[in-house]
C-alpha cells in the first residue's frame, strides 16, 4: 500500500514537472505566469524547472546547423592535427551554393594576413571563388606570389597568374608572376628551367610564402580535373591511379596517407616542391564535394593542409571514411 502511495506521488511529481517544463520551454511562458496559473511563486517555478532538467523531464540540445558545422570543426582539428579548420553550413535559400565556404575562405585568408605577408597561389575553382568572394581592402606591402606554372587553357578566370594578379588588386598589394607553363615536355628541361634567375626566385618565394592557398584536386578514372586536360591521357591516368594516387595539391599528386606519389609528371612540374608544401605551417585548403573526400582525406593524413575550408556534408563524409579505413 505504501508503495503505491509513493509511486503515486511520483507521478504527480513528474506530470507537474512535465507540465511547468512544457509551459516554460514549449509554450514560451514566463516564470512569473506560470507561478500565477498553478498558484506557486516564482522562486518555486524556478527550482521545479531546475528539478525537471536534474531528473531527465527535459534535456536541452543546440540543433542549429552552425552548432553540427561546430562540432564538425573540433573534430577535425583534434583528429588531423590541424592548426584550423572551417566548415560552413548550408545556405537555406540555395543548399547546393558554394557561397558560403568561398565566403569562410575568404574571411580565413583576410585574418592571416599580416602587413607584411607573402602569399602564394595555386591555381582551380576553388581559389578563383575565394578571390571573387574577398572584399576591396589596401594591404600594399602584402605581396601574393604565384606557386605552379600556367596550364595555358582558354579558361584564364582559374589559371595561376590571372589569379595572382587579380588576388594582389584586391588586396591592394604587390605580386610576382612565375614566366613558365605548369609542366614542360620532360624532367630535363624542367630542371635547367628551374635554375633560370626569374623562375628560380620565384619558386623560392612561393616556397617560402607565409601562407599558401590552395585547392584540393581528386585523381579518379575519369581524370584529375581541367588542369590537367594538356598533359593527361588514359595511359598518365592509368598509371597515377596504379601507383594509388587519390588526389593532388599544387600540382602534385598523393595517396590515401598523403604520401607523395613521384611519378615522371611531378617531375617535369614547375612550381612550389611537395616538400615545402607539407612542410610550411599556413595552408590553406579549399575544397568540397563528394568525389573530392578521399582526397581531402589523403591531404589530412599526409599533414599538406593547415587550414581546411569547407561544407558541412563533406567534413562528415571525411570523418566517416576516416573511421572506416
């Protein structure tokens, strides 16, 4: 008998608490209007809502996009070592836009920079939407170097000294063109290259940037992206992924642990060694999609990135198939 009697208050207890708790935290109600319609004070109202959160009545969880993009970030950060990382969530009004990460890249690239700063560029979409999403500003000493040779496509709007000169005017500073293609015809003529005094220099600067920003590729069967339409054909595809190249960054390719995959392409590159990517401290990747995650990966995993710059649903799909592997 007792024991019903006890079961029985409780109850009440929880239905009382349930009720305060849906009045509060559903309904909007304030303390003070609850207080007047149960015939309780306010202090009273006060303690059963803390009560209701103690005994499990209500648990309170942060669901906007921004508090998973969040999440999403630290995880990042603590699995890959990495110095940042910055994942936008989607645009409601447009879900598919890129806007948001080109606008996350762009705000990262701006709070880098020193007076002082030099900085480096690769070439792709991916960068060309980071300068078009930045705004006019005046940083005059800062000097923007271009990292890899031109690709020499009709699409001037991606390639690497259209984005170095566009990337100085809006930033109002200075820049410094590399005169070379992105390969030449063998390893070679690609060393004697690199020892000529403006290219040299060149290199050497971009080697030496104090921020590097750059896109991420992926290396699939069907190909490694427009960049590469000049120099790659089935059989250069063929033996990249034979080798176990998933991705590339700054013209070099890489496997699913970031390890350099040397083939006779990379060493007819002109531009910034793979070396001085991985080891410079201030990368900036930008990159998303679905087709791009085990490159992306790869990139973590080799420690090429400081900086990654993405979307929400890409960070996961990384995440993920780095818990798979």
């Amino acid at each position: 008998m007792c024991a019903s009697i006890a079961m029985a208050r409780q109850r009440r207890r929880l239905e009382l608490l349930l009720k305060v708790a849906t009045r509060y935290w559903v309904d909007g109600a304030s303390q003070a209007d609850i207080a007047r319609e149960l015939g309780y004070s306010r202090p009273q109202i006060s303690r059963l809502l803390q009560e209701a959160r103690e005994r499990g009545v209500v648990r309170i969880s942060v669901q906007h996009p921004l508090s998973r993009a969040v999440e999403a970030e630290e995880q990042l950060v603590s699995r890959f070592n990495l110095a940042g990382a910055h994942v936008a969530f989607a645009d409601d009004a447009d879900p598919q836009s890129t806007a948001p990460v080109l606008s996350l890249g762009a705000e990262l690239l701006l709070s880098m920079l020193k007076p002082d700063s030099v900085v480096a560029v690769t070439n792709g979409r991916a960068v060309a939407g980071v300068v078009a999403a930045l705004p006019t500003s005046r940083h005059h000493e800062v000097t923007v170097v271009q990292a890899i040779g031109a690709i020499a496509r009709d699409n001037h709007m991606v390639d690497s000294p259209d984005l170095c000169r566009r990337l100085a005017a809006v930033l109002g500073g200075n820049y410094r063109i590399l005169p070379a293609p992105l390969y030449v015809n063998d390893s070679h003529a690609a060393s004697a290259l690199r020892r000529e005094s403006t290219i040299s220099l060149t290199i050497s600067m971009a080697s030496h940037a104090d921020i590097i920003l750059t896109g991420i590729g992926a290396t699939t069967r069907a190909g490694a992206g427009a960049i590469f339409d000049l120099w790659y054909g089935s059989a250069e595809i063929a033996e990249l992924l034979r080798m176990g190249a998933v991705g590339h960054i700054g013209g070099h390719h890489f496997n699913a642990s970031g390890q350099h995959t040397d083939g006779n392409l990379c060493r007819r590159l002109l531009g910034v060694p793979f070396d001085r990517i991985r080891d410079s401290s201030d990368v900036i990747a930008v990159a998303w999609g679905e087709e791009k995650v085990p490159a992306i990966l790869g990139a973590l995993r080799g420690g090429l990135v400081s900086h990654l710059v993405t979307d929400m649903r890409t960070a996961n799909a990384v995440l993920a198939l780095d818990d798979a592997a």
